[in-house]
C-alpha cells in the first residue's frame, strides 16, 4: 500500500518548472538550443535540490542529447529529508522550438513514490499512441499495430466525429514520413512539429483542445514524464520500446529489455500518488509563454495531481534579474 503523501508535490515541481522556463525564455529566437537548454537545466536543479524530498532522476536525457548533464539518470536530488520519490524532468521540452521562437515550448517534471516509474536504461525512443479520457476505456494495445486508418476510425466512433475531423500530433521527421502519409490517406488531418513530444501528448490527453490523438516514435524520457500528465488527466497510453539505432539495439538487447511489451500508463507510472507540472517558455496551444517586464516574469503553469484529479492552472508573477546567466 501507497504511504500516503498530503503535501501536492505538483506545486513544488512547479516551481522548479518556473525557475527553467524563466531563465530558457530569455533565449527564445536567438538559435542557441544548447546555451538555451544548460541555462534552464541549471536553474530547474537549484530549486528540485532545495525540495523537501529523497529524490532521483529516474530517465534522463543523457543517452538523447549525447553528453552529460546536471539532470542525468540516477542523479539524486532534493534535501534528503522527505519522502522518497521518483523524478522525471525535462528543463526545455523542445528547445528547437525555442530556439526558432516557435510554439509550445514547455519546461515539465513529474515525480511519484520510488519504485514507481519504468526506466528502461538505455533505451532512447518508444512508439506511442496517446488519448484523452473519451477514448482511453477502448484504446486496446491491438492499436499500437493496426493501420493508422482502423485507430483513427475507432477514435472517430467514440468521439462521435467524422475521421476527416480528427487531428493527429505527429513529430515531423523522416522517420515518420510513411505514417503520416498514412494518416491524410485515411482522411484526418497532421499538426506535425519539430520537436514538442511531450506538450503533444499533453495536448492529445486534455479534451480541451482540438487534438484527438498523439503518434509515432519519440523519446523514453518523453514518454515516462507524459505517462504522470496522462493518467493524471484521466487518458491513455501504450508505448513499446522503439531502437532507431544499431548501437541502441544494441543496448537494449544487452540490458535485456522486452521490445515487444506494449506498456500502458499505468505500467510507466504505477500508483495514485503521481505528480506532474509545467510551465510554458514560448505561447503555446496548452499555455502561455514567459512573460518580462523590468525586473518581472510572468509565467503560467499547469499542475497536476493523480489521486485528487485536481487540475490547476497558476499565473506567477516573480522578481528575477533582467541578464541571461
């Protein structure tokens, strides 16, 4: 049995949320991802190393990004002195899209008791298929292969909309290339992005904005942390381990990790006590960028709790110095 945790840790979280998207926003338009994404991964660790929990970095972004960082796999973080949890964060959830000045950049983090979360080290890239609560009850994991055609129209009846109304999130790379073509033949329409998986998957889970579903191949990381939004929103997800390399084929093989399982939500992140938040760097479809003037930013984010089904939008204006670190 869970041990019962009375403190929201989302509100937490969503300050370490803040602290990133404030410092990546000061970035934005200036084609400079990496300075861009160190910036944010520093001021993220400062605040999650001041939380009141025993926590640590369950995935990573190591293995993606190619070189170490401060918010690797295993790093530990938090005083010590709380409950012992596992974390999940992403400083710059699309710093491309940052670093072009475009949409839906978000900085996010999730965390849970420990034990909780899958972390298939050193897998990098999963198949998804994420949906909203209308949908979740029928998403049988038979989706993850079928035609694109067959999912969309199941998604279709139980929306009660025709497939040509449906919109689908898909990362726009070649890789993806065949399924999105896929996709229009069937007849929906394709809000392709760069980058952005996990806002994707946020966008795909909330029945308040206009997508109906998230697919394709994207990032491990992406996925555990959009497994706490999800079941935290009350949708569905299956996910199966997706090697785009020889050598992360490799690995996999050698680590012995299952590349046939379709895992669910619930299997990435058991349990009731799961915790997720984000704030928004650049404007978005989920919310709004970071917002300065003298020596204030205003920020928006969202902050999600499992158990209570709570859902909580935050406006937070703060004092910050007005010089990029």
């Amino acid at each position: 049995m869970e041990k019962q945790l009375y403190r929201n840790l989302g509100l937490d979280l969503a300050r370490a949320t803040e602290a990133a998207a404030i410092q990546a926003g000061r970035w934005m338009g200036l084609d400079k991802p990496d300075e861009a994404d160190l910036d944010a991964s520093r001021a993220m660790a400062r605040v999650l190393h001041a939380l009141e929990i025993d926590g640590t970095i369950i995935v990573g972004e190591e293995k993606k990004v190619g070189h170490p960082s401060i918010l690797d796999s295993g790093e530990r973080i938090g005083t010590g002195r709380g409950p012992a949890m596992d974390v999940v964060v992403d400083a710059i959830d699309g710093t491309l899209l940052l670093a072009k000045g475009h949409p839906d950049a978000i900085a996010v983090a999730g965390a849970a008791p420990k034990g909780s979360m899958w972390h298939p080290y050193p897998a990098i890239y999963m198949e998804k298929i994420v949906v909203d609560r209308e949908v979740a009850p029928s998403l049988v994991p038979e989706c993850l292969d079928a035609p694109a055609a067959w999912t969309l129209a199941l998604i279709g009846r139980l929306k009660d909309k025709a497939v040509r109304d449906l919109v689908v999130f898909i990362l726009d790379r070649p890789r993806h290339r065949d399924l999105i073509e896929e996709i229009r033949s069937a007849g929906a329409r394709v809000l392709a992005r760069e980058e952005g998986d996990i806002a994707g998957a946020l966008m795909a889970a909330s029945v308040k904005v206009n997508v109906d579903v998230l697919m394709g191949i994207g990032g491990v990381s992406e996925g555990t942390i959009a497994a706490c939004a999800i079941k935290s929103l009350g949708g569905a997800m299956l996910g199966r381990l997706a090697p785009q390399s020889e050598e992360e084929r490799e690995a996999v093989q050698k680590a012995g990790l299952d590349r046939k399982h379709i895992f669910s939500a619930e299997e990435m992140v058991s349990g009731e006590q799961v915790f997720f938040a984000a704030t928004g760097i650049t404007d978005g479809v989920l919310l709004s960028g970071v917002r300065y003037r003298k020596d204030q930013a205003q920020t928006e984010s969202l902050v999600l709790r499992c158990e209570t089904g709570s859902h909580r939008v935050i406006v937070a204006d703060q004092k910050v110095s007005s010089a990029v670190s």
